[in-house]
C-alpha cells in the first residue's frame, strides 16, 4: 500500500524538539459506552478495557491525526451495541519522539492501559517499549519498519505488512490507465518511507512502460519552495506526478505547475482523501480540483455494506457525516480488531491470550472495508504480494469513484526494490 503524508522519522524532527513543550503524555480525554443486555462473561464482555491512544494530537503531525479521536469514538461505539465496554486515554506525542515514549510509558505504568492503539507518525520511538512490556499494540504501520520486525509480535497493522523498500505495479498500472506517459515523483529526504515511496513509483512506472522523467526523493521535508521542482518537471515533459509528500507541499506543487502552463494528466495524492480536504477551506478545495486521491480502504462513496456500517458508526457515535480521513479510518478500525482479538482469548482474556488470539488471525479483511480484494495474516511478518488502493477524484465539494479504480491492484515486482 502507498506510503502517507506523516512518516516523520526522528532525523525530521530533531529541528523542531526544542518548539515543543515537553511533558505532555496521557489525558484522560475519555468514550463512554453503551451497555446492554448482551454484556456476559464470554468473549470478554464481562469487563471494562482500557485503552491507550498514541497519536499525534499536536505539532507538525497533527495535520493529519488529529481527527483519530473521531474514528476511535466511532469504534468504541459500534462495539458497544455488541456488549464490549471500552475508554480510552490518550498518549500525545506532540510530533516529538522523545515524547513519544514517555506518552507510551505514562498510559502503561500509570494508566495501566490492556492495549494501545497506534495511530501515530512515531509509533517507531515507542514501539521498543512496548514490545518489551508485552503491551498488545495494534494501529497502522505507515511510519517505519518496525511492525516487521521478528521481535514485534506484539503489534498488528490494520493496513497490512507494509515494507517500504519493495516495488509494485499498482501505481504505474494507474497512471498507464490514465493516459500518463511521463511520471514525476517526490519524496522527502529525512523521511526514508516518504523518500522510498518516490523512488518506488518511478520504478513501477517504468515497469508499465512509462517513462520517469523526474525523480526527486530529497526534498525539504514540509516546504513548499516547489518552483525549481515545477520547472525541472516541466523541463521533462511530465504529465503525471505522484509526489509521496503532504498536502501543503502537494497542493503548492500542483499550483506551481498549473502557473508554469503543466498541464497534467494525473496528479495521484496520497493523502486528503475525505473531510482533511473537505474542510480544508474554498482555496484548497479549487486548488485540489481534479487531482485524484488514493484510500487504503473502501471510499464511502462505494455504498457497500463496510462502507454503510462505517458512516453509520461516525454518524451516530462521532457526530460526523463527511467521508473520514486516513486517520480516522485506523482509529476505528484498529477499536473492531481490537474486539475481534478478544473473540478468540478466552472467558477472561489477558493481554498474552489477546497477542496470542490476534496472532492466528490468518485472513484480516479489515471489516469487509477492502472488499474481499485483500486479506493480512498476522501470524507472519511480512507484505503480501499484492497491493490495491482505491482511488477517488475531487470534483466540486465530492469525491467521485474512478471507473477501474475501485480497486486498482498491482503485485510486488520481483527483484525490485529501492
């Protein structure tokens, strides 16, 4: 799957350490649940779970995970009318690794969390931690390698087994389907995921028979200095970007390009589908025009019975009715992967009996929201071999399915890896 906007790894932030005020960890920002008459001593409904969220609730990240909250709630919520009685706590990091950890060692020692839900661009600095106290840690592995590593049976990835250094076809499959004939690619360079990405899809485009007229995987992380990028890629005859950056840098591009007379094909984002844009504001919405937008999931504008669930889930528990973002996707499907370990850990389950049950976990299909396309066993540590993503199109204040695209899926290019 693609890589996402906020893989800050510990090189990117050491700039920004001494702006944030340390000491911010757990708060006791708090989901009520439903009981109801369902509540027995089976499947582990007899008790109350806490559990830890660590994500980015401020700093430079927060751009991005600072709606989670909104998918956790939502979770909570659909689990509750099953007889699940869950809170949570929350572990800011702050977009700062240092407080990171300590978030992760306050909700752990201090609020004695079950479980932690990692819906953070550096779960990487806390996931030593947690690994060594045998905390069960299950989020989105987007941020780092750390979720593959053989000693991390204790984490679980909603998003699959991502290894940022293999190449597959689906993003050159795309941008051929698209009419693009020449590709250009940025990535930040303190940010390996985000740099690997880019040279990733140079490759799969070349692999489709494209040509990768640009490449850049060392640009300044966050800037939107992008006028000698939109100059050398229009020097190159490019039609078609997949820049694996973050909106600001995203959008600025695309406007330099429009500027510089670019007329581009395809510009395939990988962020910003759903409410990060729609509320976004007027200036982003009509710079955002027609640019495409990639879903690890299931877009809601698919109307299946997942997708159905969901919004009904947000709409009642969470108060929302746009489409949720990247981030609110894993907050609430990291809670029902939650709920599906205990299914399998017994009366009374510990957090060993939930690792264990979450570990014959074979064929996670991420609650019907990848379609019966994609299935994640979590009893191994490593990427399947095939990848798909969904794909929308802003038009107007609407994402609108692209025909081909709903899913568009590839497979990892043997030999290939960057």
């Amino acid at each position: 799957m693609r890589t996402h906007k906020s893989k800050f790894l510990a090189a990117a932030l050491t700039c920004v350490v001494v702006l944030i005020a340390a000491g911010c960890s757990s708060s006791s920002s708090s989901s009520t649940t439903t009981t109801t008459s369902s509540s027995s001593s089976t499947s582990g409904k007899s008790t109350t779970y806490t559990l830890g969220v660590l994500t980015d609730q401020t700093g430079l990240a927060a751009s991005e995970f600072a709606t989670a909250l909104a998918g956790v709630k939502a979770g909570i919520g659909a689990v509750s009318a099953e007889g699940y009685h869950i809170k949570y706590v929350v572990g800011d990091t702050g977009t700062n690794p240092t407080q990171a950890l300590t978030a992760a060692q306050t909700m752990v020692e201090q609020d004695h969390v079950f479980a932690v839900l990692a819906l953070s661009s550096l779960t990487f600095s806390a996931a030593p931690y947690l690994t060594s106290q045998h905390i069960p840690v299950i989020g989105g592995a987007f941020d780092g390698s750390e979720w593959l590593e053989p000693q991390s049976t204790n984490m679980f990835s909603v998003m699959g087994n991502l290894d940022f250094t293999k190449v597959t076809t689906t993003p050159g499959i795309f941008m051929k389907s698209q009419g693009v004939t020449n590709v250009g690619t940025l990535g930040y360079s303190v940010s390996p995921s985000s740099a690997a990405a880019a040279r990733a899809d140079a490759v799969s485009a070349q692999h489709a028979g494209l040509k990768a007229g640009y490449v850049n995987d060392s640009f300044p992380f966050g800037s939107t200095n992008v006028a000698p990028v939109a100059l050398a890629m229009k020097s190159a005859g490019v039609d078609g970007i997949a820049p694996g950056v973050d909106p600001n840098t995203n959008f600025a591009l695309i406007t330099a390009l429009k500027q510089d007379g670019v007329h581009l094909k395809v510009a395939l984002l990988a962020t910003g589908y759903g409410v990060d844009v729609l509320n976004a504001g007027a200036p982003t919405i009509a710079v955002a025009q027609g640019s495409y937008f990639l879903s690890t999931y299931e877009p809601v504008e698919m109307n299946t019975p997942a997708t159905q669930s969901m919004s009904a889930a947000f709409a009642k528990y969470a108060g929302q009715t746009e489409p949720p973002d990247f981030a609110q996707y894993l907050g609430y499907l990291s809670v029902l992967a939650f709920v599906q370990g205990l299914q399998g850990a017994g009366t009374n389950p510990t957090q060993a009996s939930l690792i264990t049950s979450l570990s014959h976990v074979t064929s996670y299909d991420a609650d019907g929201l990848w379609g019966g396309h994609l299935t994640v066993n979590w009893s191994q540590r490593a990427m399947g071999s095939k990848q798909c993503y969904w794909v929308t199109k802003l038009s107007g204040k609407s994402f609108q399915l692209v025909p081909g695209a709903d899913p568009v899926c590839g497979y990892i290019i043997p030999g290939a890896s960057v």
